[in-house]
C-alpha cells in the first residue's frame, strides 16, 4: 500500500484528496499546510492518518512513500527540491515548474537521489489519450492535417492567476493542456510556434497559440482564464474528423466522414475523478523502480516548458522566479 501525502491544503489537493480516498493500494497518509489547524481539519474531513502543520514536518515522516506538490505554480520549484532533499518521491502538478531551468535541475536531483518525480498533467494518462491515437491510428479520417483546442475558466479574479508573483496568467495554468494535447496528436517534431495575448496587471489573460509540425500539420489553440470556454477539441484529416467534448477530461469522442456524417462515437471509462490515472501510473513507476513515468517523459516536460518559455519571452512577460 503507498502512502501518499498531500503538500499543501488548497482547491487541487480537494480533489486529489477526493480521488485517492477511493483507491486501492494507495493510502491517503498525511497532509501538511502552513498551520496545524488547517491541515488537521483537511486531514479530518478526507480522512487522512496524519496532519502536519508545516512542511518540513510532513517531509520528515519516513512512512511517506509519494509527496503530490499542490501549491502555487511558483512554489512547485521550492517544495518539489525540498521533498526530493527529504527523500520523497514526488507527483508536482502543473505545470511543472515556472521555466525549464528549474526542471532540469529537480530531474537531475531526482536521478542523483534515485527517486521518481514527475508531472501531474492528467491528461497525459488518462484512457481517452490512447483512445485518441488509437482512432487516428486506424486511419478512419485518413491523414491528419490539423486540429483546434480551446480551453477556458472564469478565474480572473483569483489570486494566483492575475498575480506575476504567483506566476499567475493564463499559459501555465490552461494553455500548458493546449500545447499538451497539439503533442500528444501530432508528436514532438514542431517546426515553428506563434503566440498572441490579452494582458491584465501585466499578466497574460487569453492566450492565442499556433503550433505547426512536421508533416504540413497545424495546431490551432486559445486559452483563456476570463471566461467560460466550450472546451471542445477538434482533429482533421482528409477523410474526417473526431471531435472530443472536453479536451482536458473528454467526455466523449466522436467520429465523423468527410460528408460531416457521425460514424462513431466512444465514451471513456467511469473514473473517480480522473486523477487516478497519474497516481497509479506513480505506484507502478516506484514499484518497479522507475524515476520517471512513460506517460510523461522528463524530456517531455522540460521541452514544454521550454516552448512555454520561449512564447513569454516573445511577449516581454518575464516571471519573477522564487528559488
């Protein structure tokens, strides 16, 4: 049984909290906030064994087996070298890290300390990623040409996002799906990328990103943390097309003709929340000894984040970084 702890107490450790209270073979263990108070009522509420009221304390409990980073974006950094120093493996939501310096180094830690870290972007785990590909693959809408994404939440009022210290804005926390979701369909060979935006307090609010690929492909993407988007995801080929109801949990996957007829249409699997995948495929990666998961490569996530990095950097939008 792994025992998994939750570092910090907020909105995303709710729902892993949810989803681990509900499998097998993981054992919802500890949870730390910033004061004993918080994390005892959390601990209470989810049922977890262990309450901590700091960090360091939680990362010094030799039961822990995974530490799931559930803090800010800005401090993905700080607490994931802080649970790799303690020992711990780690599961880091994302996006990962705010650039793809301070990736490299936690992965080199990690490998320096034989332990298994990786990034939590549960789209990269889930069944309806293979049941994509695996549509494509059969060659029902012939060769791929294009697809678009949206991906877009009302939260322009939340701190974290309209705040540069908290490496708020809309490509870290939405637009990392997008560019996820293009290289998850078309593969890792992109030939250029382009990136406009609407600002806020100096902060990118909608984000419009074009991505092309080897093969004449191209990707067609808008983020946006001002308002509700649709969510849908769309793939093209010469012969078709599917269209995926919620690109960042599909809902369903339907399959269409070039005469716009619908010709298939799958659901995917019942899950608890969806996290459950990232958390298993984490069991099965220290049970065997692994320091990263093959569902998402450490150079996979660092050339995100590398393609992150270059899109701000066309903007002048440079994140403060907390060491």
């Amino acid at each position: 049984m792994m025992k998994m702890a939750i570092l910090g107490a907020g909105g995303i450790a709710v729902k892993m909290a949810s989803t681990i209270t509900k499998m097998e073979n993981v054992e919802a263990y500890a949870v730390a906030a910033r004061d004993l108070d918080r994390a005892q009522a959390f601990a209470d509420q989810y049922g977890f064994t262990r309450a901590y009221g700091s960090y360091e304390e939680m990362l010094a409990d030799d039961a822990v087996d995974l530490v799931y980073i559930a803090t800010p974006h800005s401090h993905h950094f700080k607490h994931a070298k802080m649970s790799l120093e303690a020992g711990k493996n780690v599961l880091c939501e994302k996006a990962f890290t705010v650039n793809a310096a301070q990736a490299r180094e936690l992965m080199d830690l990690a490998k320096e300390k034989k332990l298994l870290i990786t990034e939590a972007i549960w789209t990269r785990y889930m069944p309806s990623r293979k049941m994509i590909n695996d549509i494509i693959a059969s060659g029902v809408i012939g060769e791929v040409t294009s697809l678009t994404a949206n991906l877009g939440y009302e939260l322009k009022d939340v701190k974290r996002i309209w705040d540069p210290k908290l490496a708020g804005g809309a490509l870290l926390d939405v637009g990392v799906y997008l560019i996820n979701f293009a290289r998850m369909v078309f593969g890792e060979d992109m030939t250029d990328i382009s990136a406009t935006a609407v600002f806020r307090n100096g902060v990118d609010m909608i984000d419009s990103i074009t991505m092309t690929f080897a093969g004449e492909k191209m990707a067609s993407t808008q983020a946006s943390v001002y308002g509700a988007l649709d969510r849908d995801g769309a793939v093209f080929g010469t012969d078709g097309y599917i269209k995926i109801q919620n690109v960042n949990n599909p809902e369903v996957i339907k399959v269409y003709d070039k005469d716009y007829q619908e010709v298939a249409s799958y659901l995917p699997p019942e899950q608890i929340t969806g996290y459950e995948y990232e958390v298993e495929a984490c069991r099965k990666a220290i049970e065997n000894g692994d320091l990263e998961c093959p569902e998402m490569p450490h150079e996979e996530t660092v050339k995100v984040l590398e393609i992150m990095d270059s899109i701000r950097k066309s903007w002048g939008y440079d994140i403060p970084v907390n060491a």
